[in-house]
C-alpha cells in the first residue's frame, strides 16, 4: 500500500505506510491521502500525475490503483487538494492506471490524459480535460496497429511536449515486449496531437537501430524539452536491456513529421546495470536547459547493485552524455533508482529537485527527495 505526502499537489511524494520518507521537509500542511476504499493490493499511488485539468490555476492530483483498475482525482483549490472530492474511474481490462501522462493533445488550453488500461492486449485511453475536469464522454483508445499480446504497450507514457511544432502535445507509448524485430526488443510507438485529439493515422513507430537481443527498448520513454534549438521537443527511450543488460538511453530529435529515427543517439555508462529502467526531465542545475535524469537500479555491477542515478545536463550545444554526475544509495540490493520523476522546487533555491524512489528486490520502498 502506498501513500502519498501532500503538501500540495505539486509537491508530492510517494512513500509506502512502513518507512520514513527522509530529506522532505513536512510542513503542518501535511497530510496522508488514502483511498476511500482502499486495502492492500491496490496498487494506490503507482502512478502519480499532477496536473491542472480544468485550467483553474490548481493542479490536480490523479492517482492510480491499477491492481483494482481503478483511477481517483482529487481537484485542486486554494485551500490545497480537496479529498473528498474524490472522483473514481474504473475499467475492467486489468493495470487500469498503471501508467499516466498528461499533455494537451487537442491544444483547447485544457490538459488531457493518458491512461493505461488492459493487462493483456494493452491500449491508452485519452480523456480530454475540460472547465469542468475530465470529460468522460471524450474517451477515446489508441492502440498499436500491429501490436501483438504480452507487448505490454502503455508502460510507458509521455504527453508533455511538442515533437513536430503544430502546437498540440503528441503522445509516445513505450511496448517494452515488443517481438519485432527480434524477441524482447521493444518499440516506441508515436501519435500526434491534432484538434481532434490523438490520431490513430499518425502513428510511427521507432524500434533501435542496433537491435541485436533483449533490449527491453520503451521500459520507460519520456519527452524532453527542445535540445538542439529548433523548437520541436525530443525523445529518450531506455533500453536497460540491451548489451546483457548493462543498458542503455536513446535519444532523438523531434521533426516535421513526428520524430526522425535518422538522428538517433545512445548513452551508455561503462560498468552499470540496467541502466534506463527510468527517466526524468528536470532542469537539476538552473541553467534554463532540461537535464536528463536516468536510473540505473542494479548498477554499478561492482558494487552489487545498489543502484545509481545518473544526471547529463543539458547545455545550448545540446545533453552532455560523456560527463554525468552521479547520485547512490548505499544499502545493498536497494534498486535505488527504480523510479525517478524531476517534480519541481521544493525549498526554493531554483534547483528543481528529483523524487528518487528505491523499490526493493526485499521488503517495502521509500522514496528520497533530493
Ligand atoms: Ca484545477
Ligand atoms: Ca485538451
Ligand atoms: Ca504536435
Ligand atoms: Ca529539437
């Protein structure tokens, strides 16, 4: 069972009821969600988004329980989150929630939502935001026109930016078990905004150029603020697969026509595990340029896993991918890492400020707030 920290909606934090969250500063403002309904086994908090559906000026909270395929908003309001607000959705198809993504794919000035939804043959449902939240009668799916079962599309999501500079949010959707070309390789699947919504025509999908094995390419996928100057936003994808599992992030530039698979690039960090299980957007050092968080939940190798979190800042001449500054945990076996997500300034010092969550191969996760 998780809980969330709530100080407000943009300053929240995932710990679970058994251990401390360490380093964030609680205020008296503090208080524990739970679900009105909630037991063990939920899944509560899995996924997170914070995000201002209805334009107000208050983000909601959206919190997803996808092992009962549900999704709860709270609305925000001056006076912070109102809970007992709470608003439910649900699905039948199981991992309803499982993963979350907002962005405003029909450029109407109201955020939308990407929601995972079915275990199995997995698609997205979109919700469009609205002045009154979510307009429930707007869902829509989108699938892969070639996805097969067990793909797992939807595990990851990324709404929040513009790749082809028409002005509507795209949607990239990570299929971490995609078959082709080879078993396990993964795809990325990309559709574009449109004042309609998502098209299901625009899709384009993106596998690795070196696919060679197991690269597990989409584990997480996330969109970056533009990089190389031209406006359009970019794409990292992790492949913590790839290489026997040492891992690896991709990156490309956006284009004309949705991302171009020509300027395809890839990190890689000599002597770690898993590297690319999770990424993160935040600019960490106040430049005004997006850096590029990466976790590395089992790395480094030499150290039995402890799991590390890797920085490479941005910079007019684009990401640094050769000197990255490094942040890790010291207990054994603690998959720090296993989560990242750049949450915005929490003690005002205009560093934005990383939620790093440790989810343990042994026992219950915590998360530190750096
Ligand atoms: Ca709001
Ligand atoms: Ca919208
Ligand atoms: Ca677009
Ligand atoms: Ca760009």
């Amino acid at each position: 069972m998780l809980w969330i920290l709530l100080l407000s909606c943009e300053e929240s934090a995932l710990r679970d009821g058994r251990q401390e969250t360490t380093a964030l500063k609680l205020s008296d403002r503090e208080t524990e969600l739970q679900a009105s309904d909630s037991s063990i086994g939920d899944a509560f908090g899995h996924s997170v988004v914070c995000v201002d559906i209805d334009a107000d000026g208050y983000g909601e909270l959206v919190v997803g329980a996808s092992g009962v395929d549900q999704l709860y908003v709270y609305p925000g309001s001056a006076s912070g989150l109102d809970t007992a607000a709470e608003e439910i959705l649900s699905s039948s198809l199981g991992s309803f929630g499982g993963t979350l993504a907002s962005g405003d794919v029909n450029g109407d000035g109201y955020p939308d939502l990407a929601v995972q939804d079915g275990s199995n043959t997995a698609t997205v449902n979109i919700l469009h935001g609205s002045a009154s939240g979510l307009d429930s009668s707007s869902e829509y799916s989108i699938s892969a026109s070639d996805g097969a079962a067990l793909d797992a599309f939807g595990a990851s999501l990324s709404m929040a930016g513009d790749l082809n500079g028409d002005g509507y949010a795209d949607l990239i959707v990570g299929a971490t078990r995609a078959d082709a070309p080879l078993a396990e390789s993964g795809a990325l699947y990309i559709y574009l905004g449109s004042s309609a919504g998502l098209t299901a025509s625009s899709e384009q999908k993106l596998v690795p150029s070196d696919s060679v094995g197991t690269h597990y390419f989409g584990t997480d996928a996330i969109i970056v603020a533009d990089q190389d100057g031209d406006g359009l936003d970019e794409v990292a994808v992790g492949a913590p697969g790839d290489n026997s599992f040492t891992g690896s992030v991709y990156l490309y530039f956006g284009s004309s026509t949705g991302v171009s698979a020509a300027t395809e690039s890839k990190i890689t960090v000599s002597g770690t595990s898993h590297f690319g299980s999770t990424l993160s957007a935040a600019d960490a050092n106040g430049d005004g340029y997006s850096d590029l968080l990466v976790g590395s939940p089992r790395g480094p190798v030499s150290s039995s896993g402890t799991g590390l979190v890797y920085t490479f800042y941005g910079a007019a001449t684009g990401l640094d991918t050769l000197s990255p500054d490094s942040l890790g945990e010291a207990s054994y076996r603690s998959d720090f890492g296993a989560k990242v997500r750049g949450l915005g300034d929490f003690d005002g010092d205009g560093y934005e400020d990383a939620v790093v969550q440790e989810l343990a191969r042994y026992g219950g996760g915590t998360s530190m707030v750096f």
